[in-house]
C-alpha cells in the first residue's frame, strides 16, 4: 500500500524486482483483460464521482 492509500499492482510475464507480492502473471503473445469487481460499492461508486484510474504501461 502506498502512502496515499493507493495500491500498485504489477502485470507482466515476471514480476519486477521486489513487487513479487502485488504482480499478476500474463501469458507472453497473448492478449489479456482486467476486470474490476466491487464487492460492497460506496455511493460515490452509483453517483458517478468516482472510478478507477487508468492503467498505466511502467517500462
């Protein structure tokens, strides 16, 4: 967890040094998708003023 609350989670064929514990594994040469399943939404989440942010490619 980061000090703002947030998490950072890791996708790739090997987990970068250090950030084994937050890395999901992907298959190299196959396509993948994330999906994001809220258990328990606040209402934030059914106004509208709140969503995740986009993912972001770290070379």
């Amino acid at each position: 967890m980061n000090a703002d609350g947030s998490v950072d989670v890791w996708f790739g064929p090997k987990a970068p040094a250090g950030k084994e514990s937050n890395w999901v594994q992907t298959i190299p040469g196959k396509a993948w998708f994330m999906i994001l399943r809220l258990y328990g939404p606040l209402e934030p989440w059914f106004a509208k003023t709140w969503r995740p942010d986009d993912i972001e490619h770290m070379p």
